[in-house]
C-alpha cells in the first residue's frame, strides 16, 4: 500500500469512530438538545473525514471536488435540519 491509500484509509477509519461516536449519543444522551449537538457534530466531522479520505485514494482531483461539495451540502443541510428539530423541540417544551 502506499502512503496515499495509507493516509485514506485511516481517515475513512477515523470517519467510522466519528459516526459510532455520533449513534452513541442518540442512544445515551437524555434530551433531544444533548442527541441533537451529538449527531450533527459527530456526522458533520464523520463525513468529512471520509470524504477527504476517499478523495486523497481517488486519483482524480474533479472526483475529489465533487466529494468536498457533497460533504458542504449536506453539511448545510444538517445545520439547518438541526435548527429546525432545536426549534420545533424548544416550542414543544414551553
């Protein structure tokens, strides 16, 4: 193997531990504000780490782009998902 495929894999591996780490939260956390920061902030890093992983093994540096727009998306998209469960759940609660 070489140091690039080297390099990937263990940010993929690291990716891994982020996502494990983000479901353990769901599951343990007592309240959906304390679930909610665990998801979004282990999945956001989580993403990241693999998609720069997959885009270091990837030869191409357009495939490695569209990775890195892919991960801004849905990092967008996770943000504002996580605005719009924090509020629902804040009006719910008072």
């Amino acid at each position: 193997m070489s140091w690039a495929e080297l390099l990937g894999v263990g940010l993929m591996g690291l990716g891994a531990v982020f996502f494990v780490a983000g479901t353990v939260g769901i599951l343990r956390f007592p309240d959906v504000f304390s679930r909610l920061h665990a998801v979004t902030k282990a999945d956001n890093l989580g993403l990241g780490l693999v998609a720069a992983g997959t885009g270091i093994m990837t030869a191409d540096g357009f495939v490695a782009a569209k990775l890195a727009l892919v991960w801004l998306l849905i990092a967008v998209s996770g943000a504002i998902g996580g605005h719009l469960i924090a509020r629902h759940a804040l009006r719910d609660k008072t």
